[in-house]
C-alpha cells in the first residue's frame, strides 16, 4: 500500500475520460477515412498513415525549436 488515498470514483472519474478520448479518436478516425476515400484515395489507411507521421516529426520538430528558444531566452537573461 502506497499510502495515497483517493477519492472514491477517481478512477471511474479517469476510466470515463479515457472512454470519452477514445471514442472522439474513432470517429475522426472514420471521418478522416471516409473524407480521403471521397477523394478518391486508393488506400486511404496508408495516406492516414503518412499524415501521422508527419505530424509526429512536426511535433518533435516543434519541440526541439521551443527547447532551443527557451535556452537561448535564459542565456540572454543572465
């Protein structure tokens, strides 16, 4: 035992939430699917595919740039 109390229905609280993402994720999911095979996307799932990491490496990208600005803030603060 830990020795943290929690609140009762913290974890029904969490488990609700999580419900609640995922299901969002599904159905833009689903929307984002059924939006490329209008298009006329062959293999929509690989196109999905690519859009994710893209936006992952843009993230990551994104990261690193505002890690080396709030470096270069400190060291012009000092």
């Amino acid at each position: 035992m830990s020795g943290h109390l929690h609140p009762p229905g913290a974890g029904t609280v969490l488990g609700a939430a999580t419900c609640g993402v995922q299901a969002a994720s599904l159905r833009v999911d689903a929307a984002l699917e059924h939006w490329l095979v209008g298009r006329g996307a062959a293999h929509p799932r690989r196109w999905m595919a690519i859009l994710a990491v893209l936006a992952s490496l843009a993230m990551d990208a994104a990261g690193d740039r505002v890690r080396t600005l709030a470096v270069q803030d400190r060291r012009s603060a000092s």
